[in-house]
C-alpha cells in the first residue's frame, strides 16, 4: 500500500474502531468498486503524437452515483486517485449529499500544453471513460488545474455519443447549464466552517486573523469572502509568491492583481519567502493549495489557532498528530472543504430539473447544508470523544455502513 491512501485508511481505521466496525465490513467499505486507467494519444500542435496516461477511480456508491473531480498535474498516479476517490466517499455522506465518491486525474502540467492541446486531450480521455459515466452513474467536476471550460469540453464530447445530458460534470460555465455560485462554492464553504467552530467557541469572524495558503480557486474565493465579513487576511500566497502584512493585506488588490496575471508574482504587496507564510502567526490557517503541506516538522513550527483544510489531505497523519498534541484544532477537509460538492449537487439537480436558480438560492441552501453538518459533527463528537476528524469520519464511515446494510452486500 503507498503514500496517499495509506493516509486516508489511517484516518478510516480510527473510525472504523470507534464504530467497531468487523473487518469484513472495514474491507467492503475500504476497497474502491472500480479502477480504470485511459492511455490517451493525442496530436499535437507541432504535428507529433503524445501518450498521457489518465485515471478514474470509482469507490463507493451505497448512497448515490459517484461524483468527484478531475485533476491535471504531473503528480497524478493511481495511488493519489485511490486516496482522492475514497475521500469523496466520505466528503458527500459527512454533509448529507445523495452521492458516492469518484476521482479522476491525467498525468500532465496543463502549462506546457496550448489550449487546443488541452481539449484534444480531454476529449481523448472522455472517450476512454464515457461507459462508466454519466448523469445517473458518474458525474466528474473540477479539480486541480481544471476549471469551467475543460468541464464544457467533456460534456460536449460526451453528448457526441450519449446525446444531451448536461448532468454528465458538474462545474460547467454558468452559460452552458453551470450553477450560479459553483465558482465560489468550496471557498464560501470553507468560510461558513470556519464560521461555525468560531461561533461554537463564543467567537466570530470579524476581526480574526487569516492566513490562506493557495489562491487558486478556493484561496482567493476564501480571502475574498473573509475580507467582505469583516476578517483580517494577514498572509497569502501562491507558488509564485507570498505576502504578509500583521495590519491586514488588500484583499481586493491582491485579487485583481491575480485576475490580469493568473498568479500572485508581481504583486506589490509586502512579500516574504512562500516557505514561510505557513508558519505566519495568525487565529485560522486554510492551507487551500495542494496536499501533504503540513507534516510533523511544519506543524511543529506553526502559529495557527485553528487549521481549516481548503485543499485535499494538506495535513499529513504525523502532521494531524503533532497538532493535535499542541492542542490546534483541525477542520478537516472532508468537511471544511465540501462545499463544492455540494454546490455541485446543486447544479446536478437543477441539470436534472431543466429548472435554474438564483444565486441568493445556491448560497442559501450551502449554508444550511454546511451548517448542519457542522451540528451533526458537534454531537458526533461529544458523543465519542474523539478530535474533528475523527468525528467526520465516524459520521461519514457511519452513514456509507446504513446505506451498504440497508441495500444488502
């Protein structure tokens, strides 16, 4: 068993101990129902062929169709899609979303391809697995380095085949049957939970300290939300950059900034070294990058209050442990970052329908969704005396066992 999903099965089996779960049990849940690897050939601009080798991974689906992201990036392997697909399982009981989990990933940096490169290869892949998706089997979405228009090019090329199923992604542009508010969902997710542990402490937002790690899609919709409630981001950063500034950053500016130039670099804000912005001192820590930034050495050093996991498994299990032993809070991703999914059901369903809502509606109903689910974990862990994601998982673990029970093995 490798990296990636020897983490995820760590945090499984503490649950699955306080759940006293059998082992037979643990096995059924644990084990993913489909793995598929794509080789996808794709020509070109300058006229040569190129191989990328593409993943989906199908978990669990006792509770619904399996739904999870698609990523690009060179890192991409089975062992990550594995680790990914198993946490969307989880992702979509913990806030009560009638989905399983799924991922998929394509081993390339979308950087050093052109656009028409890029949707060459998407639909290169679509074609690999348009048999095991779909509106009522597997709906794909964004993930990392994808966004709206590579979404807009799998549906398409999925209709080719299938006919007109907008349902098929999620994550569309709102122009071609997207959500209002998809683009900002996983950030104002993340800020709603945040919202939640501060309030369940006797605090509130306004005026807390923020550091946001990342400003990709979640990081900068994370900062932007804070700012407009009243919350201090004193750090932010990107893999160009990274800025701090104890008084509280320009928010706004940063995020024109990264609008013109798709990046932090160049900003004109008080830079320091990206290495160092996670050990800034501030009251909440979103690491909203990529995974396995904090291990035991990071957290160790860190001067957070309270880490709220935007990106997936940012924390590794020794990293979990030593904050967990210098009493730092963890909102773990599995719950602090759903709001995406859960946004992404929201376009699903309006997909379903033929029937669209207001922006008011979407941010209506996450917060509902969110916040209960934050209720849910608060019982959950007073109830078993465990940390927060422990927590998240029992409740999550738990819920997937009633419905496999209920459907019969």
């Amino acid at each position: 068993m490798s990296h990636a999903f020897a983490d995820v099965s760590r945090y499984f089996g503490r649950a699955a101990r306080v759940l006293k779960l059998g082992s037979d049990d643990q096995k059924l849940l644990e084990t993913p129902a489909r793995e598929l690897r794509v080789e996808c050939n794709v020509r070109m601009d300058d006229g040569s062929v190129a191989t990328f080798i593409g993943y989906r991974v199908q978990h669990d689906n006792s509770r619904g169709p399996y739904k999870g992201g698609l990523r690009f990036h060179p890192s991409v392997d089975i062992d990550e899609v594995r680790a990914l697909a198993s946490l969307m399982t989880w992702k979509t009981a913990v806030v009560g979303v009638p989905f399983g989990g799924a991922k998929g990933g394509i081993a390339v940096d979308p950087a050093k391809l052109g656009m028409r490169e890029l949707e060459r290869l998407t639909r290169r892949f679509t074609q690999g697995i348009q048999d095991l998706i779909g509106d009522d089997k597997d709906i794909p979405a964004p993930d990392v380095n994808t966004n709206a228009q590579v979404m807009a090019w799998l549906m398409d090329e999925y209709a080719r085949s299938h006919g007109f199923h907008p349902g098929v992604v999620t994550g569309k542009p709102v122009e071609l049957f997207g959500s209002l508010g998809r683009d900002e969902a996983t950030g104002r997710g993340v800020v709603i939970a945040t919202e939640e542990y501060l309030r369940s402490v006797g605090r509130r937002l306004a005026g807390t300290t923020f550091v946001v790690q990342g400003f990709g899609n979640v990081g900068s919709h994370t900062a932007r939300i804070v700012h407009e409630l009243g919350g201090k981001v004193v750090g932010i950063g990107d893999h160009t950059g990274a800025f701090h500034d104890p008084a509280g950053l320009d928010v706004p500016g940063a995020l024109a900034h990264a609008a013109r130039a798709r990046s932090l670099a160049g900003w004109g804000g008080p830079s320091i070294p990206p290495k160092e912005l996670l050990l800034q001192p501030c009251d909440v820590l979103v690491p909203a990058a990529l995974g396995g930034v904090i291990d035991a050495d990071v957290a160790k050093e860190l001067r957070a209050g309270l880490v709220v996991e935007g990106a997936n498994a940012p924390t590794t299990p020794e990293g979990d442990e030593v904050l967990g032993a210098r009493g730092i809070a963890v909102l773990p991703d599995i719950y602090a970052n759903a709001g995406g999914v859960t946004v992404s059901y929201f376009e699903w369903v309006q997909n379903i329908q033929h029937f669209y809502w207001e922006a008011e509606r979407v941010r209506a109903e996450l917060d509902k969704t969110m916040r209960q689910a934050f209720a849910g974990l608060v019982a959950t862990k007073k109830a078993h005396g465990v940390d927060w994601r422990t927590a998240a998982f029992v409740q999550a673990i738990g819920r997937v066992h009633r419905a496999s029970e209920l459907r019969g093995y």
